[in-house]
C-alpha cells in the first residue's frame, strides 16, 4: 500500500517542462531524522513521486509522520534456494568438512527444482529479505533446470518464477541470470549434477533478451549478467558477455564469484599462472559496473589493483562463516577506500544487521581491538558501515538506491526511538542499536519505491 501521511498532505509539483497531463501527484513524508548521504539530519520533508522515487528532500517544519528514517539495504548476492539448506548441513561428516562437501548437498538440493518450487521458495526468501531491512537484492540465479528442458523455454521459466516471486514479496530485483558452462577450471565439462545449470553462450544470452524484451518486467525489476566464476566460463565466454552487455544493456552490473576458496585460487593459479582476482583484471578490465564476489583471498598487489578498478567487493560474511571461507581484511581495505557491498548468499543468515555487526566483530577478534575501523568519531561505527554497504550496494545493483536524495528509489526503513531499547537514543544510537542486536521492536515499518511492504 502507498506510504501513507498523518497531515494526508498531498500537493502537485509542477516541472516548467512538463505538461499538465504528465504532472506527477507528490506524497510528503515528514520524518523526524533522515539518514542522508552526508550524515543525519533533523526534520525533514521527503517529496514521494508516483512512481515511487524521490523528487526533493528538503527541511520541514510540519508535524512528523515517520520516526527514523535510512535507506533499505541492498543485498547484492543471493540464491534464494539454498535457503532451505540452512539447518541440514551442519552436522559432522567427515575431517575435510567444507565448501566442496557443503557443495554436494546443494547440488542435490538444485536438482530437485521445479518452476512452481523455485517461485515458493524464492518468495518465501524474498518476505523474509523484505521483513529484516532488504528493499533490493540482487538475485545469482543458476538454477536453470536445463537437464529437464524440452524446449529452449525452461531457463526463461525458472528465471521468470524468481521474478514472480520478487513480484509478490515486493522487493526490487537485479535478475542476474548466471553462465555456468565447466566443472573446473581447463573447461572441465560439467558434472551430471552441474548440467542443470549449464547454458551455452548463445542460449544465455538468448534468455537475457527474452527477459529483457518479452518478460513483461515489473517497475521493481530489472536484469543484468553473471559469468558464474573463471572456473565455470572460458575468456571468450567473460568477453563475450561483456560485448553483450555493452551493446545492449550497457547500464547492467556483471557480478562474479571470484576468490572465496582456497583451493579455487591454487587450480587458478595451476591453470592460468595468475591469481583469480590478478587474472580478471589483467584479461578483463573490469570498472565500477563489476561485482566481484567473495574477493576473500587476495594479495595486496591484486587488493590494489581491485579498488584502483573501481569494482565493488560483495561480502557476505554469515555465508563465509558458514562455510569456512576465510577473512576479509575489511578494516585494510576501507583504509585504502575500497567498495564494498553485502550479501545473504546462501541466505543462512537472511539479515543485513547481522550481515554488518559479523564483519565487525571478525575485525575485532582478529585484533583483539574494539572499534576496528578507526573512523572519526562524528558517527558510529554502525552507521558508518551502513553506509559503506549504501554506497557499494548501489554500485554492485547499478540502480539509484541506497541514498536518501532526489532521483533516488524511495525504499527505506524506518526504525522505532520509543522503545525499549531506544528510548532517549540519538537517531546514530538507534541504528547502532538495531545493528549490534538486530531486534525485530526497533523497526517500524519497510517502504520499497514509496510503498509499504
Ligand atoms: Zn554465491
């Protein structure tokens, strides 16, 4: 439903250079504190556009019909299906336990889905995302059921159940249809358990153009590309989807699983001679439209090149955890002014407070130190965070959320000062509040394009 207003004040404003048949409807919100891109900001006016972006923020002196409000975050690395993984792989197998065996039950898991179960767990995924403070995700979509296909239709079937299910639980998607064509790196050719995932190059891009041209997208909706990683598509492959990209849908994001295993990073480097992130950005080039996912095992030269390129590192420390990945060195890397974006992956964890206060806390207990990003003291840490995760979130999902600022989507979240826990708060300790414990009584309501979900 539209966001509605205490002062129901609705007004029209009007643009010299449009006609009066065109003239946008605007909705007030009048908010106690705003989360602006340059830091908080008492009593303020948000003019709401009917389609659901801002079209001024401005001071306010009428009486407040929102509590605290920031922008929702972008969740820019999902697979919705594993979501039902979470409580079935965490008992004891064996010694070498990790990513790879982890892996075997996920593939059995993908090889159960069917358009219609995709579509259910997606949605149920998607609620939740909405429910926790997800107003985007961007969605690393590889479940394509291409064993089972009769036709050339079931990638786009599978591709259109998530967007159904984005539809209903009305969060913003970035589609990103993933490549997945080799078990390995050398263009091993995909195991029986990998083929449902697998899509030539030609079919690939085919479904990007069906679900940009006959998809029927929604205003929430929008596709982009996502090689799976160098150990499952070949150079042509990354270059060809990149000229696509360029000639076709050249504002789309490429996102790519990068270095997040060990192993992965040694059969690079036995295959290529570089490192993954070294090879990617000397075969590839890639600028501030990449995504590069789990960059977690890097060296400081590949670290430098990474932010000199502009590209956004998406972390998704709960996943990572889960799985026994490794550290990020976030505090190095926010000191040398890298971009950074969160993630649920494999949603174990479906919370983008908990995604921010791990990464925290792994910098802390590494350094055995508290406050482990060494920012002024202007804000907190928390909010800090959270803005970093905006900023590199907007970046990963190439979509203008994220800020608080005309132009910008109107999804936002908007967090509770009397309660409990935050009662006599500043809106900076409120947030903090909300991201070191997560608790459900301190937001209020979620708003996604000017509408509450
Ligand atoms: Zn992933």
């Amino acid at each position: 439903m539209p966001v509605t207003t205490t002062d129901t004040t609705t007004e029209t404003v009007e643009d010299a250079a449009t006609t009066a048949a065109s003239v946008p409807t605007s909705t007030i919100l009048n908010a106690s504190w705003v989360l602006l891109p340059d830091g908080w900001h008492q009593n303020m006016a948000i003019e709401l556009g009917s389609d659901g972006v801002i079209q001024a923020v401005r001071p306010s002196t009428s009486a407040a019909d929102a509590d605290i409000l920031v922008p929702g975050m972008i969740n820019a690395h999902s697979h919705v299906f594993q979501r039902t993984l979470l409580g079935k792989t965490q008992r004891f197998q064996r010694p070498e336990d990790d990513f790879w065996s982890w892996r075997a039950g996920m593939y059995r898991q993908a090889g159960l889905l069917t358009p219609k179960s995709q579509e259910e767990m997606a949605f149920r995924a998607f609620a939740e995302m909405i429910s926790r403070g997800y107003t985007s995700v961007c969605e690393f979509h590889y479940t394509h059921g291409a064993s089972r296909m009769d036709h050339g239709e079931m990638p786009v079937l599978m591709s259109e159940a998530v967007l159904r299910a984005a539809d209903r639980a009305g969060i913003r998607i970035r589609l990103l249809p993933v490549c997945y064509q080799h078990a390995g790196f050398g263009q091993a050719a995909l195991r029986a358990e990998q083929r449902s995932f697998g899509l030539n190059t030609n079919v690939y891009l085919q479904v990007i153009e069906h679900l940009v041209k006959e998809s029927d997208l929604g205003p929430l909706q929008s596709v982009g590309y996502a090689p799976h990683s160098l150990r499952a598509v070949s150079l042509d492959t990354l270059h060809a989807i990149q000229d696509h990209r360029n000639a076709n849908l050249p504002s789309a994001p490429i996102h790519i699983h990068i270095a997040e295993q060990v192993r992965e990073v040694n059969e690079c480097v036995l295959s290529t001679r570089q490192r993954p992130v070294e090879y990617l950005m000397n075969a590839m080039s890639p600028d501030a439209s990449w995504c590069l996912v789990h960059a977690t095992h890097m060296t400081a030269d590949e670290r430098a090149k990474l932010i000199a390129s502009k590209a956004t590192v998406c972390l998704c420390p709960t996943t990572e955890g889960d799985l026994g990945d490794g550290l990020f060195p976030l505090a190095d890397y926010m000191q040398e002014d890298g971009h950074w974006a969160i993630g649920s992956d494999s949603n174990v964890c479906i919370d983008p407070a908990e995604e921010l206060r791990m990464l925290d806390w792994q910098q802390r207990l590494v350094g055995r130190k508290r406050n482990p990003f060494r920012f002024d003291s202007a804000m907190s840490a928390s909010t800090r965070l959270y803005q970093s995760a905006l900023e590199g979130g907007r970046s990963a999902s190439a979509l203008p959320v994220g800020r608080i600022e005309a132009g910008s989507h109107a999804d936002f979240i908007e967090l509770d000062s009397q309660v409990d826990l935050s009662r006599g708060c500043s809106p900076d300790e409120v947030l903090s509040a909300w991201v070191y414990s997560s608790h459900p009584s301190l937001m209020k309501r979620v708003i996604v394009g000017g509408s509450v979900r």
